[in-house]
C-alpha cells in the first residue's frame, strides 16, 4: 500500500499574509464610542478594552498619512 500523502495547510505566516491583503474597515468612530459606553455600563472590562483601542485605531491617521 502507498501512504497518504500529507495534507497541506497554510501556515501561520501566509494566513498573515492573506489577511493583510485584504482591506480591514473599522466601523465610524461614533458607533464604537457607542460600544464603548455600553461596555462601561455593562463593567465588561475586556469589551471596553476592546472598543476603546478600535476608537484609537479608527481615529489614527494611517502610516505615512500625515
């Protein structure tokens, strides 16, 4: 009998790759102050982590922007 031949998978560096790729688009700044606020209210301390560094994100200009 022959062996099977293995499976190839991507590894993690070409699942970096294809993700950087393709464009990432963060939603307005004002919906995730919104998320903010509700994850404050909620004491969701990883859900206000969460949103406050998407707002820094979102409102960074992008490198080489300036």
């Amino acid at each position: 009998m022959s062996r099977p031949r293995p499976v190839r998978r991507p590894t993690e560096q070409a699942a970096i790759r294809a993700a950087c790729r393709s464009p990432r688009c963060l939603p307005p700044v004002p919906a995730l102050m919104a998320a903010l606020l509700v994850a404050n209210e909620r004491a969701d301390r990883e859900g206000v982590q969460l949103a406050a560094r998407r707002v820094v994100r979102a409102s960074e200009p992008e490198v080489g922007e300036q």
